[in-house]
C-alpha cells in the first residue's frame, strides 16, 4: 500500500469515528484522547462494526482496538490491520 492509499485509509477511518461517533470532525485530531471524545465502549465497538462493513474485513473485539487510548493509536492499529487483511 502507498502513502496516498495510506492517507485515504487514514482519511477513511477518521470518518467512520467521527459519522459513528457522533464526534465533530476538528476534534478527532490524532492527539484527541478517545476520553476527551467522550467515546465509550459501545461507540467504539459501532465504529468498529461500520469499518468492518465499510472495509470488508472481520475485526476482532479482543480488546487490542479497545485500548486504544488517543485517535492516533486506534487509527494506526486500524490502519495496520485492515492493511495485513487486505495484502
């Protein structure tokens, strides 16, 4: 995958966390805390859901995407994962 693919990618997820976390797009800034987003547990596995729909891959809900702790971590997780699944 290329970076202009990776930046889409990117650009990509930071849409479905903002659409199914009712999250304002200027705060899901990489360094915005999924606290400070006032995202819960239930909004992370919904916005975890629409990627698994939206990418056409399973992702599991071990707890690995649940820890994430800012935007940055959980794109980057989400990033890596759909692009092992998709190679």
């Amino acid at each position: 995958m290329n970076e202009t693919d990776k930046a889409k990618l990117v650009e990509d997820l930071i849409d479905v966390i903002c659409k199914e976390g009712m999250v304002d797009r200027e705060k899901a800034t990489p360094d915005a805390t999924i606290e400070s987003l006032d995202l819960k547990s239930i909004d992370i596995v919904m916005i975890l859901t629409a990627i698994e729909e939206k990418f056409d891959v399973y992702i599991p809900m071990d707890g690995s995407f649940q820890e994430a702790k800012t935007v940055q971590e959980l794109i980057d997780a989400l990033a890596t994962y759909i692009q092992k699944e998709k190679a």
